[in-house]
C-alpha cells in the first residue's frame, strides 16, 4: 500500500476548474477566439510533430461511451484524427466506428473507418497506446482502467479515462501512483466525472467555496432508477465463464464494481466537490431484493450509504436499481445559511435557496458538459496547461464509492482509511479468455453474494 495516498494533501487532490472554465469561455465568447486559435496551435506542447498540430487519439473500449467519446474528442476546435482503437471483442469494432463516423458528419474532423487500425483481445490497449497516438481514450469497463491507465502513463500519452477509474482498493492506490507520475510527466487527464465540466455546477459550486451557504453540514446524494441493460450473452451463446462475465460486465464486481461505484460515483463526487474533501469513514445497508435471478451476477439492487468527512459532516447517499420506485439523480447539500440543489446534470435543477426564500439561479448557458469535458481537455494538451490532472480527485471519489460498498457488503463501520489500505483484490490473476474469473457460478449458476455480518471486505 502506498501509505501516504491517505494523505494526499487536500488542494493536490481537488484540481480546481473554474480558472480552467474561464480560459475556455474567454476563447469561445470573445473576438480573440481567432487569434486564441492561432496561438494555441504555436503553443502546443512537444507531443506534437513539428509544423503538425494535429492530435492523435487512441481510444480502448469500443462501446457506447467510447465511440461517445471519441466523436467528443473529433468535435473540439482544431485538427484531431482518431488513428487505432481497440476492444477485447473483434466484432464490436466496425459498428462503433460507424457510430462515430456518423457523429461527426459533416464536422471539419470527419474520418473514415478503414483508415482506423483496429486492435482485439485482452492486450488491444498495449497495441493501441503504442501506435502513433498523444492521446488516449480508455473507456472498458471501469475493472481494467487501472492497468491500461498505467500503460498509457509509461508511454507518456495524454488520457481521457471514464468513471469509475478502479473496481478495489489496489486499482485505485494504482491510479494515484500513475496519477503523480502524469503529473511529474506532464501529462493531462481528464475523467468522465462531467458535472465538474457543466456550467451550470461550477458556477454555483463557486458561490459555495465562496461561502454562499455557510458551513456544509450534509448533503444528500441519490442515483435511484429502474436499473441499466440486461445482460448482454447467455451462456449457450459464449464458450467460457470469462467470455460470459465480459459480456455481462455490468453484474460483476472486479468488471463493474457494483452500481454504487459504476453510476453512484456521479454524485458522491459532488458530494466531495462541495466539501473539496472526502470521508474518513462510512457505514451503510444494502441489498438484492429484486434483481435476484442468477444472471444478475453478484451486485445488490440497492445501497443506502452514511458518510463521514474530517469535520464531522454527513453525506447521505442512496442508490437504488429497482423500477416503480421513487427515482432520482440528483445532490444537495444543506449549510448554516442555505441549500443547494444540484439537479443530476440538468442545468435547470441547479439552484441556491435562502431560508427568506431568495434564490439564486445559473445564469450560465447550457453546454453539453460531454462535449465541455472534451474541450477543455484539449485545451489543455494544446496549450500544455500545468497540472490538468483530474487522476486523483476521481481515484478518490472512486475510492468514496467503493468505500460505501464495503461497508454495504459488510454492514461494518469502515473508515477510507481501512479500505484504502486493504489488501483483498477482487481482479482476475491473469487475462485470457480461458482464464479464471475471480467469482465463479456453483453448479446451478449462481455466484455468491455479499451477505452484511458474515461477509469478510477488508
Ligand atoms: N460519464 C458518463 O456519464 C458515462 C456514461 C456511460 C458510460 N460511462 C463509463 O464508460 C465505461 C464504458 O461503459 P459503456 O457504457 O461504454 O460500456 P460498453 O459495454 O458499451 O462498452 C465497453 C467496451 O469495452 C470493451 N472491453 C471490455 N473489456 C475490454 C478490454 N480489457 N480491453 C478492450 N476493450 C474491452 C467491451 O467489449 C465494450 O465494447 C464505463 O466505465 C462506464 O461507467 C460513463
């Protein structure tokens, strides 16, 4: 374990984006955006080849957030070109590379798919961040991000990583090792956290840090809805128990790491953006009440998660995969002067309320913070801004996340001290579509499931 990651020091851990937002919206809204154009292209940090601003993108993941992305990554200003992707499975790759084609049709960045190398099976991320590229796109399921962020840090290239960037422990201490060796190499790293990019946050969240509540007291968090996709295969339809679960990611933990980490991580990490901190320690309950059959894997259906920060405030989450409930994606947090009401990426949910009834509004405009995420990310690299690495703040809000499933699992108090520290890995030991998962069915199908008082996390 690397025992100072708990103690990172808490301004290293929260790169702050306003100054970032403010460079973004002078270069959009001003008539210098010509000439900010010009000036980033003779700006452009070493990566790129003399004479040739153009950045070359990888991306690992050929999914609906990968190919998402890399039409994101095509559609910022300048010149951009997708030169190899890769996904575990060959015959996924052809259909995502026509949805991106199809995304930026008619953009100045159009590509066409047979120019792509396309790359397949468990070691296509090595093949992919070693072509040609300064920058790589890492959007597998969240289990592999740890290895294939570490490879793309040896190899010195820019990421755009999605959320979650780990499963356990031992991949989140991995993420902030190759974290701060980004930083010492400079290079930039964005997450898929894309509150942290919408207008309509950062604004308010300033007034916040500002003081506009008072001292955050709690927050409440919430990603209650009726669940995601059904699994993809069955198993007369693959030939091993590996094929089986990486087509089913979503229902295995060392893949997915349950829902509380794949989708909850949203809004615990606008929980920890408001405070510019993260819990000491948690407890919580959860469950699979609904989601029960055997080809739902291992994940509960519903947690329901007490955090605890340094000062002694709350941050209530629930997460909740079971339709005809109350749903809801959305963060507030109450302080000793007001509220404020974040509404799970929409702009018009976001609000400060007064006790007197005042209410402050976004008067910022609505940007797609997908595409914003992308932009600045690019700006970044073009403009070799210093220190845009948003490694750690999403390792750590990972880590808040599989904090809270430890303890739903366990049913104990733990603190993010404990859990980040623990030895117990849930990956495979080795990668092949032969090889042996981690979890394995008993012979009717069925995967053991975490049961609070007996279940051993740490
Ligand atoms: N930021 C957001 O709002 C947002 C939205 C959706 C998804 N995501 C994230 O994006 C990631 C991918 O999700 P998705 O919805 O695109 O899933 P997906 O199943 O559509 O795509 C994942 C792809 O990765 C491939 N893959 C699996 N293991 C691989 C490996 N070892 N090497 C190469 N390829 C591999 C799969 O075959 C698949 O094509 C997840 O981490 C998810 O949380 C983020």
């Amino acid at each position: 374990m690397n025992g100072d990651a708990a103690c990172l020091p808490i301004d290293s851990i929260f790169t702050p984006r306003t100054d970032l937002m403010s460079r973004r919206t002078f270069l959009k809204n001003t008539a210098a955006a010509a000439a900010g154009a010009a000036m980033l292209s003779s700006l452009s940090s070493s990566v790129f080849a003399a004479g040739d601003d153009t950045v070359k993108v990888g991306l690992v993941g050929v999914g609906g957030r990968g190919t998402g992305a890399a039409g994101q990554a095509l559609s910022t200003d300048g010149r951009v070109k997708l030169v190899a992707v890769g996904d575990a499975f060959a015959d996924v790759i052809d259909y995502g590379l026509n949805q991106v084609a199809n995304s930026v049709k008619g953009k100045p960045n159009e590509f066409k798919v047979e120019d792509v190398q396309k790359y397949s099976g468990f070691d296509a991320y090595k093949q992919v961040i070693d072509s040609d590229i300064d920058m790589v796109i890492l959007a597998t399921p969240p289990g592999f991000r740890p290895i294939h962020f570490g490879y793309a840090v040896d190899k010195g290239r820019h990421v755009f990583m999605e959320k979650p960037v780990a499963t356990d422990p031992s991949g989140v201490r991995s993420v902030l090792e190759n974290a701060k060796r980004a930083k010492l190499k400079d290079l930039k790293v964005g997450v898929g956290l894309q509150r942290r990019h919408e207008s309509s946050y950062i604004e308010l969240m300033k007034q916040v840090h500002d003081g506009a509540i008072g001292d955050v007291l709690a927050s409440r968090v919430y990603w209650n809805g009726g669940g995601v996709w059904e699994p993809k295969k069955t198993r007369d339809q693959v030939k091993t128990e590996m094929e089986y679960q990486m087509w089913n990611w979503y229902y295995y933990n060392w893949l997915c790491g349950d829902h509380i980490t794949e989708q909850h991580i949203h809004n615990l990490d606008v929980g920890n953006w408001i405070k510019n901190a993260y819990p000491v320690s948690a407890n919580g309950m959860g469950g699979r009440q609904v989601r029960t059959d055997k080809r739902y894997g291992e994940i509960y259906d519903h947690h329901a998660v007490e955090f605890t920060y340094a000062d002694g405030s709350k941050m209530f989450s629930q997460c909740r995969h079971i339709p005809g409930c109350w749903s809801a994606v959305e963060e507030h947090a109450h302080g000793t002067k007001g509220t404020i009401h974040l509404g799970g990426g929409n702009a018009r949910g976001c609000y400060i309320q007064m006790p007197n009834g005042d209410k402050i509004t976004s008067k910022a405009a609505y940007e797609n913070p997908y595409q914003v995420e992308h932009d600045d990310l690019f700006q970044a690299i073009r403009t070799n801004a210093k220190d845009y690495n948003e490694a750690e703040s999403g390792a750590m809000s990972t880590m808040t996340s599989i904090l809270g499933r430890l303890c739903t699992y366990s049913g104990k108090v733990l603190t993010m001290e404990q859990a980040l520290n623990s030895e117990i890995s849930i990956m495979p030991k080795s990668f092949a579509f032969d090889a042996e998962t981690p979890v394995k069915p008993n012979e009717n199908g069925e995967y053991p499931i975490a049961v609070p008082g007996q279940s051993v996390v740490v």
